[in-house]
C-alpha cells in the first residue's frame, strides 16, 4: 500500500471526508496521466514500425490480343 492510499484511508477515519476525496483524486491522476503517457509511447512506435518500404507497382499492360 502507498503512503498516499494510507494517509486517505488514515483520514478518512478520522472523519477528513475532503483530505481522503483529495488523496484519492490526485493518486487517481498520477494513474490515468501515466496511462496516457504509455499509449502515446505505444502509438509512436506503433507508426514507425508499420512504415513500409516502397513497392514497385509496375501493371503489365503489354496483353496479347
């Protein structure tokens, strides 16, 4: 358990209702800003890795009648 969850669980029983919504916030924050900071890593390298190289696309256009 994190100091932070203790210290919201520490006040909530001392009848802090504010100080355990505000622990509980920020801790949920810190959570969801790490999330989004390991989609964007994961969408960056998902774009490099699907880079392809170029292909010839070379149509044969000599059909014999």
């Amino acid at each position: 358990m994190t100091d932070n969850i203790r210290d919201a669980i520490v006040a909530l029983q001392n009848g802090d209702s504010s100080v355990f919504k505000s622990v509980v916030q920020d801790s949920l924050m810190n959570k969801a800003m790490d999330a989004i900071q390991i989609q964007r890593i994961s969408a960056g390298q998902s774009m490099f890795d699907e880079v392809e190289e170029p292909q010839d696309n070379e149509v044969d256009t000599d059909e014999e009648v």
